[in-house]
C-alpha cells in the first residue's frame, strides 16, 4: 500500500512540477469557486428564513439547517482548501498542509452525516407517525445532530493524530502524497462514505415503496363515481329527494299545497273530479257517494268549518 501511494505522490509530482499551473486547472478553480459562491448564497438563504420565521422552526428544520450549516461551511472553508492544495500550497509546511486536508475532510464528512441525519428523520416521521413525538424530540435531535458534527470531526482528524504521509522534496502539498491512501480508501470512504451513501439509498426506497402502496390501497378503496351520493356531493336528480333537497313535483301535495284533480273513489265506484283540500281550505263541490248511493252535493269541510246542507 505504501507502494502505491509513492507511486502516486511520485506521480502527481511530476504533473505539477511546472512552475505554471496547468491549463485545465483553471476553468476547475474557477468552476470550484462558482459552486461556492451558490452554496453559501443558498445556504445562507435557508438558515435566514428558518430564523425570521418562527413557524419554521421546527424539529424537522433543525436537520435542515444543520445540513446548510455543513455546505456553508463546505463552501467558505473547504473548496479554498481544496483550490489551495490543487496549486500546492502551502509549501515546506507540514502541520499546515495536514489542517487544511482535515478541514476539507471534516466537512465533507458533516455534509454526507447531515444528509443521512435528514433521511432517518423523515424515515421516522411518514412511517412512524405515531411514534415521531417519542422518538424524534427536541432533546433526542440535538443529541443526534452532536453526535454527527463529532463523528465528522473525528474522521477528519485522524490525519493530524500521525495517519498521514509526508511532504514531497518539492515540499508542495499535494493530497496524495500527504493523506494516506489506506486511510482514504477503507477509513473514509469505505466507512464515511460508502455506508451513509448505502443506508440513505435504503431508507428512500422502502419510504417510495411504503407510500406506493398506500396510494394504490386508496384509489382502489375509493371506486368508481354513484349516483346515489352522500356527505353533500352533487349526485343526479331523483323524484324521491332526501334531507331538503328539490325533487320534481309530486301530485299527492301535503301541507296545504294545491295538487292536481283527483277522482274520488270510495268502494270502487268513480266520483267527480275534486280537489284534495287540507287544514280548512275550501273543495270543490261533490257528490258524497258512499254504498252506491247517491248523494246531493256538498263542499268538503274540515277542522269544525260549516259546509252547506
């Protein structure tokens, strides 16, 4: 392994052993420092609503924050480091080159930890709904966002604890040479990098699939649209209507309403046409007909009024 990282060092070195910077290097520091300059003006953006509005402030946006604090910091600190260490410097200064390196690393760790931090916290939030008060509280995320900014800081750290490399003769600092290879493949990336990248990937998918399945579950709960609709939907009209609502005109009226001729039928012999009164309205003139026998006319009276002989 140490092999391999001489190779590379050695390799490095002679790619930047011009006292130029090389052409393509440019257009890189320059896209690099784009992508800054829009992290910290995002970021930026997010921290500032979160503290104008107090309705923003919850335990959801604590993540959040935390997450744009991390690329802030990636965005003034580490992609300068990054440029930095690109072109070199600073030269025949160990300890300085290695803070500059951990810094870098120390960030991007943070970023790559507040992500996981936010996906586990909306894993609990739409599965675990009833358990999110519980296990998600204000307490429990400070701890965890603790917790995330210290797992950071200590991967980024271990170059400075002695796991590093050394300076090349030219005395550049150059991440190769100076950040161990063995370090960076099975510490930080495999252990930093990989795993949270693996679990995020994981968490996703079973909250897409979890949602899925619930949407399915309701559109084929829902069905097809009735006729016949209830809880204040607008169905078609019928003549029987329900709980005040306008139906057609019915010929048998109640209530005092005037409804259309009717014979009057009693023992199955035909009478005149009459109209059905109720509540004291005056009828009609009609023969009484009762047993086949036929009577004079007579109005038809109700509710103790007098009617005619």
């Amino acid at each position: 392994m140490n092999i391999s990282t001489s190779d590379s060092c050695d390799a490095f070195q002679l790619s930047s052993s011009h006292v130029h910077v090389p052409s393509i290097t440019w257009p890189y520091i320059a896209a690099e420092l784009l992508i800054a300059l829009l992290a910290i003006a995002g970021n930026f953006l997010v921290c500032l609503a979160v503290n104008r509005n107090r309705k923003l402030r919850t335990v959801t946006n604590y993540f959040l924050v935390s997450l744009s604090v991390a690329d802030i910091f990636v965005g003034v600190l580490a992609i300068p480091c990054a440029v930095l260490t690109d072109l070199g410097q600073p030269r025949h200064n160990l300890p300085l080159c290695l803070l500059l390196l951990s810094v870098l690393i120390v960030l991007t760790q943070s970023s790559i930890l507040s992500l996981l931090a936010v996906a586990a916290e909306r894993y609990v939030a739409i599965l675990l709904p009833l358990q999110y008060q519980r296990i998600v509280s204000p307490r429990n995320a400070r701890l965890a966002l603790i917790l995330t900014w210290c797992l950071a800081l200590l991967s980024g750290s271990i170059p400075l604890m002695g796991w590093h490399g050394s300076l090349p003769p030219s005395g550049a600092c150059l991440f190769p040479c100076v950040v161990n290879l063995s370090y960076m493949v099975y510490f930080n990336f495999l252990g930093g990098v990989l795993v949270p990248l693996v679990v995020m990937f994981i968490i996703y998918s079973h909250i897409f699939l979890t949602v899925r399945q619930q949407l399915r579950r309701i559109a084929a709960g829902r069905g097809p649209a009735r006729p016949d609709t209830r809880d204040g939907e607008m169905g078609p009209a019928r003549p029987d209507t329900r709980e005040g609502e306008m139906g057609p005109a019915r010929p048998d009226t109640r209530d005092g309403e005037m409804g259309p001729a009717r014979p009057d039928t009693r023992d199955g012999e035909m009478g005149p046409a009459r109209s059905d009164t109720r509540d004291g309205e005056m009828g009609p003139a009609r023969s009484d007909t009762r047993d086949g026998e036929m009577g004079p006319a007579r109005s038809d009276t109700r509710d103790g009024e007098m009617g005619p002989a």
